[in-house]
C-alpha cells in the first residue's frame, strides 16, 4: 500500500467550504429570529444594541452579548424586551455562531475585524416592516436631536 499526500490546498478548500456552510446558516437564523419579531421587540432590541455598543469597555459590552439571556437584567427597561426575544427566537445564538465562523484567531473582539456585512448581504425589509420599527423606537424614546436642531 502506498501512501497518501496530504493535499494542504484541498483541506484548506474544505475547511472554508464548511466556514462559508456555518455563516449562510448563521445568517439565515438570524434573519428567522428577526422575522418571528414583531416591530415593537425589534425596536426594543435595537436599544439593547445600541447600550451594549455604548460601553466604554468594548469587551464589557461584546461579554454582555455573549451573556445572552441573562444579560437582560443588565440591559435598561425599554431594551430588555427585545433582548429577550432575539434571545428566544435563536437570533443571539446565531450571532454567536456566526462570530465563531468568522473567528481567524486574529483578535479576541467579537466585531472587530469581522465581516459583520455579510449578515445583512440580499436581505430586504419591507417598507412598512421599517416604518413600524421606525414607530416604535420614536415612541420608545429613540429620536435623538441634535442641538442645532433643539435651538432652532
């Protein structure tokens, strides 16, 4: 029997073919778990997204999102709702398989250097699908004026 060469190239092919297999399911669990939202969890989820990207310690916040539903009592009232949804319909899950596919052991940061675009690529929301979300943070509270427009 004569031994077999080890082909780098094909294990290298097959490693980013499975790669590629683990974020497509990724993102289409993601884009389930924001279909099963209604618009006023998506507005509330949008606030959890939007404190867990204020922190100042970028590694607080990316350990709160990996915390998953127990990162809910950290999150303010208006935020804990859709957390707690995209929680149980799968979507942080998905994110988190989608940061470990994506993971080149080039950076501890869940987003940093990640191809986060890749999540959104061919998907479409229906105009009246923004418009309620759009509602819904508005009544949450989520317009942000800015001074000039506060002066004039």
């Amino acid at each position: 029997m004569g031994s077999r060469k080890i082909d780098i190239r094909r294990i290298e092919r097959l490693e980013a073919f499975e790669r590629s297999l683990k974020v497509q399911d990724a993102t289409r669990r993601l884009w389930e778990s924001c279909a099963r939202m209604t618009d006023e969890e998506m507005a509330s989820l949008y606030f959890a997204f939007v404190q867990l990207c204020d922190k100042e310690d970028l590694w607080e916040g990316e350990a709160l999102f990996a915390g998953g539903l127990a990162t809910a009592e950290r999150l303010e009232e208006r935020a804990r709702l859709g957390w707690q949804r995209f929680c149980e319909t799968g979507g942080q899950a998905a994110m988190m398989d989608f940061f470990r596919a994506t993971d080149d052991g080039s950076t501890n940061s869940l987003s940093k250097g990640r191809p986060i675009g890749v999540l959104y690529e061919g998907v479409r929301v229906e105009k009246k699908r923004k418009e309620g979300i759009r509602f819904h943070i508005d009544r949450l509270g989520g317009k942000r004026r800015s001074k000039k427009k506060a002066l004039a």
